[in-house]
C-alpha cells in the first residue's frame, strides 16, 4: 500500500491528477503518477531485497550523470536516453516514511515502450544493441568504485549453494514437492562454476554491468523501434557483461513467458538468440575480448540455470524475496527456466 506522505515528499512538478499502480516487476512496488506537468514513477523501495537504499542511489546517480553527461556532449537529448531521478523537496534521492518505507521517484520517458516481448529479430536487434552500447558508453567509468548493493549477485556457485542450504533446512516441507527439480541442478553442478572460472584465469574482466538485462528494461522509441534506454538500474555493479546479453536472451529469445505452465511450449528461438548476439556486438563495438565472446552461450544458459535456481530456492524458504501471484508461483518459474536450459542443450551446437 502506497502511504500518503510519501508522494508530498517529492519535487512533483505541476498539480497532482492521479496516482495507480504500474508494471510488474518482482521486487518494488511501482505507481504511476500524472501531474499537469507530465508523468512519473514513484516506487515503494524493497529494503528486504537492497537494504541500503543509498548505497543503490549513489551508484544510480553516478551512472545516470555520467550517461547524461555523454550525451550533452554528443548532442543526445539526456531526457530520451538517460533515466532521470527526481529529488525530494529536502533534495534527497529518495524518501522515507512514517513507517520507515522507502521510495523514489523517476520521470517517465515520454513515446517509448518497453517490450514484454519482442516482436520481431529487429527488436531482439534494437534490445541487444541497447545492453551493448551500455557497455560501451562506460567502458572507461571506474567500475571498482560502485557499490555492491547485493554481493555476488550472478555468483552461480554461490546461488547453488543456497539452494543446497535451503534444501537442507526445507522450512517450508516443501522438498518432498521438487526432488526432480533438485536433481536437475544437481546434475548441472559442474557448469556454475564456468565463469568463475574464466574471471580467476584472468579471461574475463569485470565491467560495469547492469545484471538485471530483462527484456522489459529495455525502453525503445515507440515510433522507430529503436534503442533508448535502459531502465531498472538497481543492480548496476561491478560484474561479466556477458551476463546481460544471458538475461537479455533468458528473457526475451524464448517462446513462452517467465511462469508459463505448458512446459512442451518453452524453447529457445534461434533467430532471436542470433539477433540479440548481433545487436549487443554491434552495441559493444570492439570492446568485448575474444573469451567474452566464447562465452556468450554459456551466459545464456547460466542466467537460464542461475534464475531457475534463485526461484527454488525461493520456493524452498516460503516465497520472500520474489512477488508472487499464488503459492506454487516460484516453482512454476523455477521448471520454465529448466525447460529452457534444457531447450539451449539441445541448440547447443547452433548457439
Ligand atoms: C527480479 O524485479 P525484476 O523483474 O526487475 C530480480 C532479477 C531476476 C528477475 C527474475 C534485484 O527482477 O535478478 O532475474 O526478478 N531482481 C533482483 O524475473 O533480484
Ligand atoms: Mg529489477
């Protein structure tokens, strides 16, 4: 529930006409707002997922100035192509409640869409080229100097490992539910390791990365179809780009959706995979090593495995970090994700 106070607390240009809820993202609650000046996102902030909020707007804030910056200075309009916050009335980048709650607050871009779906290789195209060129903008931004607001987010060993734990302490006597499940990450176990790996050999570097690549963060020009912007900055931070051209095909080069129930209809599109590899080449330019590159299926399919993982974990410990629609929620989730792991083995020799 939003709180009332929480809306007063924000600079909103113009007079206030309504405030809804919006979207469906798993982790914050959104609204959107119309004033007589134009739109905005309020966003109720999940302290339970980040809890140190201004840690996540610090590094929002350096990112989004100096993507800003870029394009001032190549005569890009920063308010198409660059997220902007808006402070709160005592200047700060987001508020507290009377409940303790907390909430930011962004300006809506204004003839864009945002894709559930894509609904073309051109999309696919235009999504991975956003990711990409993402990378390239902040090549050079000190990447050791953001926060790390979730440690070893994309660490797969790390989220196997608490599903192991999870497993183990079955809080919720749900094990007996999901031994299938179980045994299928069970026997993946040799594959998490796989970027770690790289990164200790020195072959893969750590780069500014969104890590949440989800096709719906990705915001294209409503009339061309063309890249804008990418939105859902939370997770920025340091880590293996290639971890966003995985989410960006997990999310978007797939037949069916996130939580589809008829398993038999989730499978990897090539011709998708192949356009959202073209688009984020072409949005990295030459910045990419030849190991990144190698690794660009693996990506894929650990983002596929990691996110499967994340959901039955969170099945196990009784659903409290994802939102969830009915009980059985996360592990729906958790089997379209193994479906599609296991559709990328099958296509392995064409990815
Ligand atoms: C969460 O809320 P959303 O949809 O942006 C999650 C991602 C998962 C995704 C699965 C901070 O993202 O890591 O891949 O759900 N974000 C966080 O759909 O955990
Ligand atoms: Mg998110």
């Amino acid at each position: 529930m939003l709180s009332p106070s929480a809306l007063k607390q924000f600079f909103l240009p113009g007079e206030l006409i309504s405030c809804a809820a919006h979207g469906n993202g798993h982790i914050h609650d959104s609204y959107d707002v119309k004033s007589s000046k134009g739109r905005f996102l309020l966003q109720r902030f999940n302290t339970y997922v980040f809890p140190h909020p201004e840690e996540v707007m610090d590094n929002i804030r350096r990112i989004t100035d100096y993507l800003a910056d870029l394009c001032i200075r190549s005569g890009e309009d920063p308010e198409r192509r660059v997220l902007s916050l808006v402070p709160t009335l005592s200047g700060d980048l987001f508020a507290r409640d009377e409940r303790g709650d907390v909430y930011r607050m962004y300006r809506f871009i204004s003839d864009c869409l945002n894709p559930e779906k894509p609904e073309s290789v051109e999309d696919c195209f235009a999504c991975g080229q956003a990711f990409g060129d993402f990378q390239y903008r902040l090549r050079s931004f000190p990447v050791q100097s953001l926060n790390i607001t979730i440690p070893d987010f994309h660490t797969t060993p790390k989220r196997f490992a608490a599903l192991i734990k999870a497993a183990d302490s079955d809080s919720m006597d749900r094990v007996r539910q999901v031994n299938p499940e179980l045994r299928f990450f069970l026997d993946c176990e040799a594959d998490y390791s796989i970027l770690e790996n790289a990164h200790k050999e020195g072959k893969l570097p750590l780069r500014v990365t969104h890590n949440d690549a989800k096709i719906n963060n990705c915001m294209l020009d409503a009339s061309t179809r063309k890249p804008l912007c990418l939105l859902d900055l939370d997770t920025v931070m340091p880590g293996y780009c290639i971890n966003d051209f995985g989410e960006a095909v997990r999310t978007g080069a797939v037949t069916a959706a996130e939580d589809a129930r008829d398993l038999g209809n989730v499978e990897l599109r090539i011709d998708y995979y192949r356009a959202f590899k073209e688009g984020f080449l072409s949005g990295c330019r030459d910045i990419l090593t030849d190991e990144e590159i190698r690794l660009l299926p693996w990506a894929a399919r650990l983002m596929a495995l990691e996110n499967g993982i994340r959901f039955l974990t969170d099945y196990l410990d009784g659903d409290k970090y994802f939102k969830t629609d009915y009980p059985e929620h996360n592990l729906v989730r958790a089997r379209t994700q193994i479906a599609l792991a296991d559709s990328m083995e099958k296509l392995w020799q064409d990815l």
